[in-house]
C-alpha cells in the first residue's frame, strides 16, 4: 500500500481510509501559534490533530511513550505513530499498521562510509551525488531501526538497504521492512513499514 504524503493544512488532507500517512508539517505553524511549550509538546499536539484528522473528531487521543522513548498511541485502538524532526518541520507517519519515520537535512558532509555494509558502500562510489545518496540511505536505516522499537542498540552496519528506485527500498535487520523516500528542497524523508510475508 502506497504512503500518503501531505505537505498542507489537515483540512486539505485526502485519505482512503488504509495507506499509511506522512505529515511534513512545520513546528512553528499555527498548530504552535502562541504557545510556549517545548517542541516535543508542539510534536505530540501535531501528532493528535493528524490522529483526531483520520480517526474521527470525537476520538479521545491519548499519547504516551515506550520505554525506549517511542510514541505510542494510547488511544484510540489500533494507530501507530512515529516521529522525526530536523530543522523547523517534523515527519509524522500515522498507520493502522507498525511505521516509522525518519527525516534528515541535506547537507554537503560527505558519506560516513563505516555507517554502510559493503554491499552499499560499493553501490555508493559509483554514484555522482554521494551525500545525498548516503543520506537517503541513512534514513531508511533509521526509520528501520525505529521500527524495531530500540534503535540505539543498532549498529546501522548491520542495517543492510537496497535502493530499488528514487523512491522505493528496503531495509532489512531483525525482519525486512518497505521503505518510501522522498527528497525535499531541504531534506530527505522516508516511510518504513513491515513487507509482507
């Protein structure tokens, strides 16, 4: 099932009531207007409207967090959350399904090459565009990680990626996952959610 990317005001959100849904959104936009809460607090309320958006107005929203630190929905039933923040904007992936979701700010750092298996580092070096490629790559391997719930014990050399087109992948450690990217003006977004067996 293809993601749903959104980029707009949630009023201008289309869903088909199944694909997984990703908001870019800023933390400074009027969901935060006027408001002197920390920017997890601004995450968490973007993250209740987008579940209140696709789950129903009257829905009671209840967020909490794993011991590891990832956002959990509490309530209503049945809804997955992610999030991920670089910059002034946020990724926030909602499914009916396990998601996780990585956002990174592009940059000119060249590639951490001991971050790569083998496989991709050589798939690497004969790209023209190595940081940006890298990057990709590492989102995928963090929004994997986040998948299997405790990403910091992760080594991302153990994550292997294959890069099937600009916008497709997967990622596979302790299961395989689907990934989705796409490149902003000023970042790297990607998807995960679980392949099917």
């Amino acid at each position: 099932m293809t993601p749903v990317w959104h980029d707009g005001p949630l009023e201008a959100l289309v869903w088909d009531g199944q694909s997984p849904v990703a908001w870019s959104v800023a933390e400074t936009g009027p969901y935060a207007a006027g408001r002197q809460d920390d920017a997890r607090a601004i995450r968490q309320r973007l993250a209740a409207a987008l579940i209140h958006k696709l789950a129903g107005e009257s829905v009671d929203v209840r967020l909490t967090r794993s011991p590891a630190g990832a956002p959990i929905v509490a309530a209503p039933k049945g809804w997955y959350l992610s999030l991920s923040s670089r910059g002034v904007h946020a990724l926030i992936g909602v499914a009916l399904a396990p998601i996780a979701v990585d956002r990174e700010i592009i940059d000119d750092h060249p590639p951490l090459w001991d971050m790569l298996t083998p496989t991709e580092a050589d798939a690497l070096r004969r790209l023209p565009a190595q940081s940006q490629a890298w990057l990709r790559r590492w989102t995928i391997k963090e929004a994997h990680a986040k998948l299997i719930g405790e990403p910091r014990r992760i080594r991302p050399e153990s994550i292997e990626t294959v890069v099937t087109d600009p916008i497709h992948a997967t990622a596979t450690f302790e299961g395989t996952s689907r990934c989705w990217s796409r490149s902003m003006p000023d970042a790297i977004e990607t998807i995960a959610q679980w392949s099917q067996p």
